[in-house]
C-alpha cells in the first residue's frame, strides 16, 4: 500500500477530527474583513510564537468558549472546523503574520447572534487566559488586544441586528 | 416613615421598575461582565477612582446591559492620625454611578495634643454622583479621545462647631468635577486627569472654606498606571487641594500604589500615601490599605 493511500485510510477512520467545513453562501473576501490593521512588523506574531503558537492558543480559546458559562450557549451550534480557521487566520493576520484572512467582515459574521458586552468581554478574558498559558508576556497581550477591542461595536452591535 | 416618604419610596421603586423593564425589553440585562479592574477602585471619597483621585469609569461590575455595585474598606495609617473610609455604590448600565461613603478622620493620641481630647474623630457622610458624559476608555482603543465624565460630591461633616472654631466658613458643601480618563492598552498604561472645583479642607475633615479663602478653588487630580497584567497595576497619584485655613497650612497629596484583582470580585489596593501637613502636625505620610468588593 502506497503512502498516500495509507494516509487517506487514516483520514477517514478519524472521521471528526478531519470534519469538514459546512457550507456558507458566498462573500467577497479581502484582508479588511478581519476588522483591524495588522501590525507593521511581526514582533507580536514571534512572541505569540508563530503559527503553531497561534493555532495552540485558538484551539485553547475554542474550548475556553465551549466551557464558559458565558459563552457555551453561543457556541453549541457553531463551525467548529470553520471558527478554528477563520480564527487562526484573524490572530496571524493582525498580529503582522505571514497570513491572509478569508473569513467575513465582523458586523456579517456576527449577524442575529444577539451578543451583548459581557460575550464580547468573556472572550477578551479567554483569550487573555490562552495567550497566558502559552506564555505570551502581558506586555503583548494588551497591544494584541487593543487591536480587537475597537471591534466591539461591529461585533456586539452589529449582531442585534 | 411618614406619607410623603411612602410616596417617594414607591415613586422611586416605580422608577427602578420602569428603568429595569426598558432595559429588558431592549435586550435582556444582567450582573456582572466588565473587564476586571476596568470599573477602577473606591477612591476615599467613595467614588470610582485610584486612591487619592476620582477617574471616569463607572463603579460596579456591570456592562452597559446591567446593574453593578461595590463595597470598599479603606484605612490609612499616618504619624500623627488615622483615616477610615467605609462605601458603597452603584453602577448602572455602565453609565451612571451612585455613591455613599462614610469617612472617619481619628486624631487618636494627637487628640489630646490639639486640646480635643484623646481619640476624638471628624467624621463625614459623602453622597455622590457621577454620570459618563462620552467615550468609552476601554472599547475606544484606536482614539486618543478619553472616556469623560462629570459629578457632585455632597460633604457633611459632624463637627461643625470646632471647624469653625479653627476657621472654617461651613460644615456642608458640594464638590463639582470634570474627570477625564484613558487606558492605552497598546502601551499598557491607564493615565487619569480630574478638575474639581472645592472648598474643602483636608478633604472636608475640616470643613469647608475658611478665613484665608471663602471661594471655590479649582484643584487637580492626576493619576498614572502602569498594568503589569491585566490584573495587577502600580502607580503613582497626584492631588491638589486647597489652603483655606490660616491655622495650620495644607498641601497637595501624593501616593504610589500597587492595585490586584484577586478575584472577579474582589481586588486590594495599598499605597504609600504623603497627605503633607495635617491641622500643624507635619509630614504625615503612611501606610493606605484598601479592600473592594464588585459585583
């Protein structure tokens, strides 16, 4: 048996790990649908240490989310496979990575969650908590952060709507 | 409680109704859900604040959906006296905060010194109100405009008799302030500036106005923060006040404190304080713990 066949054999019988993406309608897709700037150079992204940092602390964050009392209603119904990429490519983009993000623009992708500050804060402090016990220094947590904390009104206002 | 009372009492608890069901209707409310630290500490006015100065963040734990309150105990320790501070509050909606604090100043063994007699105590109740008028200083990170917020403070102090006996024009007055407040968090930094127009002396300990100056003063209070997490923060303070009485000169005060969130609920403040000189007894400069509670 060929390498490539053994590897697909084991892809299927994973089965959930591997799920795929659910299908969403079509959207234009560009950079500034992350909702913020990234930075100029990519000293946050090393200190979040680099893409597997980035994809330990968002597979850290998504099981935060599913736990907190706060936000695991919100969550129980979501793309899991799809918030996990979309997400990684968010905190790389931002962070002055070598990423694009091809996810929605904010206000579209929070549309009718009905999100009030306190989610909105939940998030902020779970993210805190991964980038935490990745080992991110504070010092760069709060200029990661105060990038996202602008995207409060597109994402908590937003989807009242 | 006489028929006009029940009347307020019902009034007011229609009001807290009518409040409470638009907030419902709008989108449903609930306790808690700031960012820790982000409703500041109790300052010794009772009022959301550092330590020594009053900032524009709103008292409580609540969210612009909810209702919050805190509790604080304060207690400086100084040379010649002591000062005890006991508050409460409420926050709502993230807008509006309303404060009661009662304030002892304890002459303990000085007392004797002054001719008051050992242990005697200035007490004041301290009502206040302080109402967020624009910005936001945690959501608005990509502005420099501040979060900025007016209030009154109300000041009545029991021992109206001896300050006036020491010069003093009244043992009431109101406070008005202007408080202007931003957390960077790019560069992990809370700076807070405050315009209060007083006439207090010592905080109000003794009185106000006096035979120096009988008019309002405009004072400053600035405060800088650095966050070492986004639990812990250490600072400095800076606070003018007025120099009303004749008798014994008063000066600006300062501290420098560490503040931790030990929970969502409960954070400690303690601080090195300088309240300068003190009714003639100099350098008065000690030791300020302070334990809150939010929710």
């Amino acid at each position: 048996m060929k390498p490539s066949a053994l590897a697909l054999l084991v892809a299927i019988a994973s089965g959930p790990a591997l799920a795929a993406e659910q299908p969403v309608a079509p959207y234009p897709q560009s950079d500034a649908n992350a909702g913020a700037a990234p930075f100029k150079d990519d000293r946050v992204f090393q200190a979040l240490h680099g893409k597997a940092g980035v994809a330990r602390i968002t597979a850290d964050l998504i099981e935060r989310l599913k736990t907190d009392s706060r936000t695991s209603d919100i969550f129980r119904a979501a793309d899991f496979e799809r918030l996990d990429r979309t997400l990684n490519e968010e905190f790389c983009y931002v962070a002055g990575g070598p990423c694009h993000y091809s996810g929605m623009d904010m206000k579209t992708a929070h549309k009718h969650m009905g999100l009030q500050e306190i989610h909105f804060n939940a998030l902020v402090e779970d993210l805190e908590a991964a980038m935490t016990k990745e080992g991110v220094p504070w010092r760069v947590q709060a200029r990661l952060l105060a990038k996202f904390a602008t995207m409060k009104p597109e994402v908590v206002d937003a989807s009242r709507n | 409680m006489g028929f006009s009372g029940r009347m307020a009492a019902a009034a007011l608890a229609a009001g807290v109704a009518l409040v409470t069901a638009g907030a419902a209707e709008a989108h449903e409310w609930q306790w808690g859900g700031k960012l820790d630290l982000t409703r500041g500490v109790a300052n010794v006015e009772g009022a959301g604040g550092g330590g020594l100065a009053t900032w524009a963040l709103i008292t409580g734990n609540e969210t612009r959906d909810g209702i919050g309150g805190e509790l604080s105990a304060t207690y400086i320790n100084l040379p010649a006296y002591s000062v005890r501070v006991f508050g409460g509050g409420v926050g709502l909606f993230d807008r509006v905060e309303a404060t009661v604090a009662r304030a002892t100043f304890d002459t303990g063994a000085t007392g004797a010194k002054l001719g008051l007699g050992r242990g005697f105590t200035f007490d004041q109740t301290i009502l206040g109100a302080k109402v967020r008028l624009l910005g936001d200083a945690v959501y608005d990170q990509s502005t420099w405009l501040p979060q900025v917020a007016a209030g009154l403070q109300y000041k009545a102090n029991d021992r109206g008799a001896i300050v006036r006996a020491v010069g003093a024009d009244h043992d009431a007055d109101v406070d008005v302030y202007i408080a202007a407040t931003k957390i960077l968090l790019d560069q992990s930094l809370v700076l807070s500036a405050t315009a209060r127009a007083t006439r207090a002396n010592q905080f109000g300990f003794l009185g106000f106005g006096g035979d120096r100056s009988r008019a309002y003063a405009a004072e400053f209070e600035g405060s800088a923060a650095y966050l070492l997490t986004a639990k812990l923060a250490v600072g400095a303070e800076y606070r003018s006040k007025p120099d009303n009485l004749s008798f014994a000169r008063e000066a600006a005060a300062f501290d420098v404190f560490v503040a931790y969130a030990l929970t969502r609920n409960l954070s400690v403040t303690a601080a090195y304080v300088d309240l300068g000189d003190i009714a003639t007894f100099r350098g008065q400069r000690g030791a300020y713990v302070s334990l809150q509670a939010g929710f």
